[in-house]
C-alpha cells in the first residue's frame, strides 16, 4: 500500500509507524514533514503534489480537515480516512469529495507517547484497504472499536471538552503547596493537570472550539458552590449515579 499521510506531526507520524504501507508525507510546513520522513522509511512530498496513492490519511487539526478532504481527495486511488478527532465533519466531506473510495474517520484517543490505546472508527464505506488499517491498528495492540459520528462526537464533550474544563480549572485555581498536604484526590488531580499541560495548547483549543462542554461544567461547579448541605448530598448522589460507582464497587 502507498500511503499520503497529510500533516506530518505526532499524529501523522503515529499513523507511519503503526500501518504497513511505503508511506508519504505531505504537510503546510515542508521542513516538518522532511524531518519526519528522514526518521523512518518514508518520503517528503510537495504540498501541492498531484501523486497518486493507494490511500490517503489526513491528519491535521480538526478545523481544517473538511478542506484538507477536498484538496487531497483527488490523491487518492482507493482509500481515504482521517484521524483528526471529529467526525461528522470530515465523513461529509469525503461522501462529497470521494464518493467512490473506501472511506472512515479514526479518532485515536491518546496522545502517541501514550500508545497503544483506543482507537474510535466510523467506516463509511469499507474496503480491504481500510480491513487492513484497522487489522494493523489492532496488532499493534490498540484495541479499535465501531461507533457512529453522532455517538463520537457526543461522547467528545464529555471526555474531552469538559474533561480538560475541570482539570485545567483545577491547574488555574490550585495554590503552591507543601507537597505533604497532597490527599489522594489532589494528588491525581495534580498527575492530570501535569499530563494535559505538558504539551502545547493548539490541540487542546481545537477541542474547546470544536465541542460544547465547557459549559456544563462551569454550571455543575456554580451548583456544588451554592449549595445548601441537602442540595449538596443530592448533587453527591447524582455524581456517584452518573460514574456509576456503586456499580464499580460491587464489582471489585
């Protein structure tokens, strides 16, 4: 399989190294997809580039994606799928750009020092080139799983828009402690914090601009704070409900 991989960086990069395919890679900024073809064996292309391939990956932010399915579609032959972590968006594109290739959108859900991990996939149109994405996705011992877009990008306000609200608001409002006073919450709220932070903010933004959650969780906090102790142990309730830990404890 020759692969295009669009967009050269962690993500892209990931994808290179997890399919078994003679990989090129394409991106805004040619040094960077130069710097990632010279770490493995693979080769930089032109962003402008009219080859063709077997298969096509974009893997660039989510607020580009829609036009990077519309520029690249005519490079690919057979397949084309993204991995930009929004799905409704980039599937349409695709039914309107390349109606008559396999077609899916994979959301790998970590960060690719975090590997191997889940893997979400919607397949549109499959074929036994995507078979084999997925099949090489899977040895590699990322466990990937069907959803639909709509489910994906629900899901995505929770895990991620108001996940990272709660833990960054966490990080902005917690004071310099003696490392002593840490309990066993603030201490993993502390890990969290570390591992959100400890990369850049442009991914993190595209998921706030992308998914609604945010809010849910400045309304949930302004509930907690002005509660009265009956309204609180009611909150409690619903909290232990919605994370299902009575659940979680009968089973350990």
């Amino acid at each position: 399989m020759h692969l295009l991989v669009v967009g050269a960086g962690e993500m892209g990069r990931w994808v290179a190294d997890t399919v078994d395919a003679a990989v090129a890679f394409t991106d805004a900024d040619p040094a960077v997809a130069a710097d990632a073809a010279a770490d493995r064996e693979a080769r930089a292309v032109d962003p402008d580039t009219d080859e063709s391939f077997d298969a096509v990956c974009l893997a660039v932010p989510m607020s580009a994606v829609a036009d990077a399915v519309a520029d690249y579609a005519p490079n690919a032959e057979q397949a084309i799928f993204d991995i930009s972590g929004i799905m409704a968006d980039p599937l349409a594109a695709m039914a309107d750009h390349a109606p008559d290739c396999e077609r899916a959108s994979m959301h790998p859900l970590f960060a690719p020092p975090r590997v191997p991990g889940n893997v979400a996939v919607v397949t549109q149109s499959d074929g036994p080139l995507l078979e084999s994405i997925r099949e090489d996705m899977t040895a590699a011992g990322n466990t990937v799983f069907e959803t639909t877009a709509a489910e994906h990008d629900e899901a995505m306000e929770t895990v991620q828009a108001g996940a990272h609200t709660a833990v960054l608001a966490y990080a902005l409002v917690a004071d310099d402690i003696r490392e002593e006073f840490a309990t066993p919450v603030s201490a993993q709220l502390t890990d969290v914090a570390g591992t959100v932070t400890e990369g850049t903010p442009e991914v993190y933004s595209e998921i706030q601009s992308a998914f609604d959650g945010a809010e849910a969780i400045v309304d949930a906090a302004e509930r907690i704070a002005d509660s009265n102790p009956d309204e609180f142990a009611a909150l409690y309730d619903e909290a232990k409900d919605n994370v299902g830990t009575d659940e979680r404890v009968r089973h350990e």
